[in-house]
C-alpha cells in the first residue's frame, strides 16, 4: 500500500471522525422550554396546598428542583415580565409601570431568546409571554417567527359581556389606539370575574395555546440539527376564571379554603394594601366599597383553583408531547409564575403590594444530567436568576446586556440545593410617589418607601416576621429594631432605585 493511498484512508476517516464529532455535538445542545404562567403563586400541590389539583406540575417538579423561596421582583405584569426578559430588576431600569416599551430604554437590549438566538437558536413564543395590552407590545426582535397571540380576557357567554367590549379586553387588546372615540374605561361594561360552561378544553386559549405548541414541537422535531428555545405563556389563573365545567366541579365547594385574615397589618402604613383596582374591572364585584359577601368570596377562590387546574391539564398535554417526540431529556424546563395573587387576604383581590401572597412565585427547573430531580431548595431566589441560569442550563455564555444583568446563575443550587449563593431577595414596588424597596431574607421582609426624588423626605419601614407571624398580621419594624437596621444594611448594598417611568393606567 502506497503512502498516497494511506494518507487518503486517514484523511477519510479523520473527516468521518469530525463529522460524526460535529453531529454529537448539535444532537446534546440542549433545547429549552420556558413556561410563563399568568398570576400563579405556589397554590399547586407540589408547595403543599392542601386543595390544588395540579398534578402535571406536580410531576414538572419531581422530574427537576423547586425553588421554595422564589419572588418576583415586582408584583405586576408588565415589569415582572420585563424582569424576566432582560435579567434587569424594576429598580435597575426604572420600568414598573404599563405603556413603557422597553426598546426605548435599551434599544440595543439583548433579551433571553435573543440571547438563544446569537447562539443559533430558533426561537419563538406562543400565549402571554411579554405583556401585549394596556399600552404595550409584543418585542418582535426577540423571535425567529411572528408571535403566536392569544387572548386573555375571554368569555363564551354572552351573559358574561352583554355582548359588548369589556373594560379588561379594551385594556388587554390596546382597543384604545385602534377604536376612534372609544369610552372611558369605566364607561364600559365589566365582564364576569367567572364563567364555566359546559365545554371542551380547546373552547379556550390556554387549550389553543398548548395545541400550537404541541404542533410546533412536532416541526421542530423534524430539524434536530438546530435546537430551539420556545417561551409558552398560559393566561389562567388569570382573571376573568374562564375555564370548562369539568374543572370547575373537581373542587368541592364547602372545602374552598376562605381567607385567614382580612384586615391591614397593625401599624402598616395604609398605602401598603391595595384593595381595589383590577378587581373592580369585574361583575358582580361591587364597585362602591361595600364588602364582598362570603359567597363572592368563595366564588372568586373557587375560580382561582378552577384555573390553575385547567392550566395544568394544558401544560401535561405537552410535556406528554415532549416525552412522545423523545425530546424530553434534551429540553431544558423552566416553569416561572409572574407573580402572586392575593386571595382575600388583607381584604386584597389582587397582586400590586409587596407582601408574601403577591410575590412569592413557583420557580421549578428541569435538566437531566444537571438538575437534581426530586429536590427542593430554600435559596432565595429572584426572576432575574432566570436568564442567567438558563443560558448556563444551556451551555451558554452568561448574558452581558448592555443592560443591567441583576440575575444569578442558580446552576450551582440545581446540583446542590443546600449552596447558598446570596442570603436574601430584592424586590420594589410603586406607590404614589413612593417606591418601597423590600429585603426578603429566610424569616423576614423589611419594606423601606421613600420618594426616589427626594433624598430628604421621610423613610416608613414595614418588618414582618414569617416565623412567628406568617400571615402578616403585624408590623414589627418599631418592635424589632436591631432586626429592622440589619436588613436595612443589606438594602444599601444595592443602588437607590430608580424613579418609575410611565404612568399607571387608570383604573
């Protein structure tokens, strides 16, 4: 055999090697799923509630770890998922208020599937992913493909909208650009705070939404040479509480769990509880003060639960599809809940505060080979630790912006939930001319409001202590004051807060 003939053989075969190399190498880059789920706290089976039927992200988090300390870093929509996308915390940006777009602070901001997106990527999204309604829109930049929307605010019976716009769907399809001399919002019918009609799950978007993904899944499965990062956003538990009967009935009335306690936290400034608002928007709240009665009450929680059990039906469709497509140990899943939900507790119907109930999320992370299945950690975590924990999930570079990346990499929890990487949460919220910045550590959560345009004005501290008092019944700041000045030192560890740009949506 010749030396020519030899060196070819070994340039064949070292070309069969790389080849073969490269392929491996494209078939272990793992996808991602993220799960975006609207006004969802932990009221899931997995976080121990007695009542909640949740049994598909029950099984997400056997499969993966649960965060059991998680918070957003703003309790309302547009922020929360603001957060999410950019790694940056409200406080960062100064972006806690509807009809701000992002793009106008940032316009070279690199979000989360952005980032997937320079690493080869295909990316796309699908439901409530970016809040789209009351001012803002969708960020096309971040998507291979044109967003897949669906509706938020819908009804089926013609009872539930007398046939007209509602205030909420005008607010949630930006009716106000497009409809020439519409009213004023409270000139507007309000839709049901519920319905359950007699009707099948796809009657509904969380239904469509998981069938648009599902088919997704199946196309996407066919170019496993390019991995994909897909953000599928469920709208419910979400008010109005649309969801079919069946899941309505698996709850058991008189088991409806009522709220513990109704009343403002002793020595709470007032400011703090938020009543009204977004529940307003629905019949047959009562518009003018009056107390709900205890029927309302259990309707609205029956709801609530109706919901997350009907979301968690659509979620199981397709995890299914993902273990059908054999795609499931190479996706790597995030579910993230965007904030709380006050269920009547401090005679509250909404999120919009900084306590426990609004925002305490579900974070749960699933990776085989790296996350440990089955576990559960107490570090406190943040949705801003989403990004950066992704993107090293998936091998990765960790995002840089250019802007403010606040986030941790959880990677070393998810292999060992007794690491701590930092010993407390951030998180803000507007009120008035006040932002109150709040230090959540293991057993407390010390709120400081101040004006962030005023260095001079008057600071008003809140300390609640979790351990002696989970309901949040007391405010101990003057009681407890060296525990009050240790986790005022932590907050100056961070930056002041940047003033809110944008303006509420009146309500």
């Amino acid at each position: 055999m010749n030396i020519n003939h030899l060196f070819k053989k070994a340039t064949t075969l070292s070309c069969a090697v790389l080849i073969s190399l490269h392929v491996v190498g494209q078939e272990t880059k793992k996808n991602v799923l993220l799960i975006l789920v609207d006004d969802l706290k932990p009221a899931l089976g997995t976080y121990g509630d007695p009542i909640a039927i949740s049994p598909n992200i029950d099984k997400l988090a056997a499969m993966g770890m649960k965060f059991d300390l998680a918070y957003s870093n703003q309790a309302t929509c547009i922020a929360s998922r603001y957060n999410l996308m950019l790694g940056t915390r409200s406080t960062s940006s100064g972006i806690y208020n509807f009809g701000t777009q992002f793009r106008a602070l940032y316009p070279k901001a690199v979000t989360l599937p952005q980032h997937y997106k320079k690493a080869g990527y295909h990316a796309e999204s699908m439901g409530k992913v970016f809040h789209i309604g009351h001012g803002n829109d969708n960020d096309e930049a971040s998507w291979s493909v044109p967003h897949h929307k669906e509706k938020v605010i819908e009804y089926l019976l013609p009872e539930s909208t007398g046939g007209q716009l509602t205030r909420e769907e005008a607010y949630f399809q930006n009716a106000y650009r497009y409809i020439p001399d519409l009213p004023h919002n409270k000139a507007l019918p309000r839709g049901a705070a519920w319905e359950s009609p007699d009707v099948l799950d796809g009657a509904y978007a969380d239904a469509r939404v998981a069938t648009h993904a599902i088919n997704r899944l199946r196309k996407l499965s066919q170019k496993k040479e390019k991995p994909f990062f897909m953000a599928l956003g469920f709208a419910r538990p979400h008010l109005p509480f649309s969801v079919p009967k069946k899941y309505w009935d698996m709850y058991a009335r008189d088991l409806i769990p009522m709220p513990e306690f109704e009343q403002d936290p002793a020595g709470a400034p007032t400011f703090s509880v938020k009543r009204r608002g977004e529940i307003d928007q629905f019949s047959p709240v009562p518009e003018n003060g009056e107390p709900f009665s205890e029927d309302l009450k259990r309707n609205l929680i029956h709801g609530y639960y109706a919901s997350i059990t009907y979301m968690d039906a659509q979620l199981g469709r397709v995890i299914d599809e993902l273990a059908r497509l054999d795609m499931l140990d190479n996706t790597v899943i995030a579910l993230w809940g965007d904030h709380g939900w006050h269920l009547g507790d401090h005679k509250s119907w909404t999120k919009h505060s900084n306590f426990e109930q609004a925002n305490r999320i579900p974070l749960i992370f699933v990776s085989k080979g790296t996350v440990k299945a089955g576990a559960s950690s107490k570090h406190l975590a943040e949705t801003v630790d989403v990004y950066p924990t992704l993107a090293a999930l998936a091998g990765l570079a960790s995002p840089s912006g250019p802007q403010p990346i606040d986030g941790l990499n959880l990677v070393p929890v998810l292999k060992d939930p007794d690491v701590r990487l930092r010993d407390h949460a951030y998180h803000a919220f507007p009120s008035g001319n006040l932002i109150g910045s709040a230090i959540r550590t293991e057993r407390y959560r010390m709120v400081e409001w101040k004006n962030p345009n005023d260095a001079k004005s008057e600071k008003i501290y809140e300390l609640y202590d979790y351990e002696e008092d989970p309901l949040e019944t007391k405010n101990y700041a003057k009681s407890k004051g060296t525990v009050l000045k240790q986790h005022i030192a932590i907050l100056r560890t961070h930056p002041n807060p940047k003033p809110p740009l944008g303006r509420w949506i009146a309500r």
